[in-house]
C-alpha cells in the first residue's frame, strides 16, 4: 500500500478523506453513492484510453494508489468525479474509467457465463446488470465495453475481445439475426449477422 505521505503528494486536496476511505476499504468497496460532498473544482488528473493514470501529465507508477483512487470514482451524467467523504473533484477519462484485461468462461452456449476482470482488480459477472456494449467509430472499428458498477464501464482490451469473438455466435435479436455472446442468459449483440459477410 502506498504510504499515506505519497497520498498526500499526489492529491493534496483529497488527502484528508482519503485517510476515512482507506479505513472504508478495508472492508471493501467504499460508498461512493452515498456521499454528497461539495464539489472542490477540476483536478489536473486523467485517466487514458490504455487505463494509466496521469497526474499533472505524469503517470502513476503506484498501482496501489490507483487501485484506490479508482474505488473513489464516481460518474454523473458524462462527468467523473474523485469523492471522499468530505471533498469531491472532477477528473479527465479519456475513454472508458477502466480497462478489462482478462475474462473466464464458465459454461457453453446459452448456460455460459463471463467474468471479467479489470486493471485495477475489480471483478464482474456480464449478466443484465453488468451488460457487454460494442460501440462503433466512423470507421466501423468497434470498441467494446462491460459495465463495472454504478455506471462504470471498463473498455475491454483487445486480446479479450479477439478471444471473446470466438465463443460468439449468431442469435435472433430484435429481429434480426445478430452475432453476439451470451453470458448469464443474457445475449449481447456485437454486430448483425448480415454485416460478418
């Protein structure tokens, strides 16, 4: 764990509640959703589309410290938030808040089940609550997400998604016939069957 100088160094201005989370997280994720703490402005901290974290455009080496700063996060509508109980501040994500670095499969066909595990440790079965997401830029590229918690997605990298593709199969959705992936008996469409040809 880092030492709590070196929180203090980083985030000078969360420091304080940042003492009360550690505490909190000791027994597991802190309640981020109960606290309403004042808004205290930007902080000049980013988290990048690969996952890394920046500070004032250096990145943060300690990954126990970004496995914490992450229990913090908090979204509202497009906005991510850093929240203790006493302070919240507004960070950069450039894409997704977390990245989704490797999956299990447990079961076949509409039995099978896909637990995903991030970056910073975090762990979540895709089922209704936790959907798989596959956005597409103007290129047609796809980007494909799982949701984490309280609307965190992690953006799921990119040798999970070349293996991901193949457990999929095609499946009726909304009509159509889709190429997707069960999970949890859920479906998540990827991309429609016509397209793959």
């Amino acid at each position: 764990m880092a030492k709590s100088e070196d929180v203090q160094m980083i985030v000078k201005p969360l420091a304080q509640g940042l003492a009360a989370v550690q505490a909190v997280a000791k027994k597991g994720l802190p309640p981020v959703h109960l606290w309403n703490p004042p808004f205290c402005g930007d902080m000049d901290m980013r988290i990048a589309r690969d996952g890394t974290w920046f500070h004032e455009g250096s990145p943060i080496g300690r990954m126990p410290l970004v496995k914490l700063f992450s229990s913090i996060l908090k979204r509202e509508g497009d906005d991510y938030f850093l929240v203790t109980p006493v302070e919240k501040v507004r960070i950069k994500v450039d894409d997704a808040p977390m990245i989704a670095v490797d999956f299990e499969v447990e079961g076949e066909g509409q039995q099978q089940k896909l637990r995903f595990f991030t970056k910073t440790e975090d762990e979540v079965l895709a089922n209704a609550a936790n959907p798989i997401r596959v956005a597409r830029n103007a290129a047609g590229e796809p980007s494909p997400y799982v949701h984490i918690r309280a609307g965190l997605e992690a953006l799921i990298d990119r040798k999970s998604f070349y293996r991901l593709m193949d457990l999929g199969v095609h499946a009726p959705y909304q009509g159509e016939s889709w190429f997707g992936l069960w999970s949890d008996g859920c479906f998540f469409p990827v991309i429609p069957s016509l397209d793959l040809r």
